[in-house]
C-alpha cells in the first residue's frame, strides 16, 4: 500500500507540473491534460503488461480505466485550484 500511494503521488505531481506548464485553469482543461497524460504515460506502462505478462483484455481495460478517471478528477482539481 504505501509504494502504491507513493506512486500515485508522483503521477499526481507530475500531471500537477504539466497543468502548470499548459496554464490549465478550467475544469474541461484539466480533464484533458489528465486524459493525455492517463492514456499516454500510463496506459503505454499498462499496455506492456498486457503484451509481455499477458493479462486479460478486461483487466488491462480495468486497470486502464481506474487510471484514467483518477488522473482527470486530479487534472480538473489541479487546474481550478490553479
């Protein structure tokens, strides 16, 4: 749990860095830099395990999901609190 939270933490630091550097200060703005920043860093590390550890389709689409609805909730709060 606490490498979990850890990790988490630094994805949300660095999304926080992004927001910053696009000016992101509307909710749909932070949604977007959350989705880029969900499917093209996260979802290719997630992809990887869906290649090479051959996990279920489901699970990937799982995994993949969580993500995306965490880091877009994080982008629109990061840019209103902006």
């Amino acid at each position: 749990m606490p490498a979990g939270l850890i990790a988490h933490l630094v994805a949300v630091i660095a999304l926080a860095i992004i927001v910053n550097l696009a000016n992101a200060t509307t909710i749909l703005e932070g949604i977007l830099l959350g989705l880029i920043f969900s499917i093209g860093f996260i979802g290719a590390i997630v992809a990887g395990e869906l290649v090479w550890e051959k996990i279920p389709f489901k699970l990937f689409l799982i995994r993949l999901g969580d993500q995306i609805l965490t880091l877009c909730l994080a982008g629109a709060i990061l840019a209103l609190w902006r």
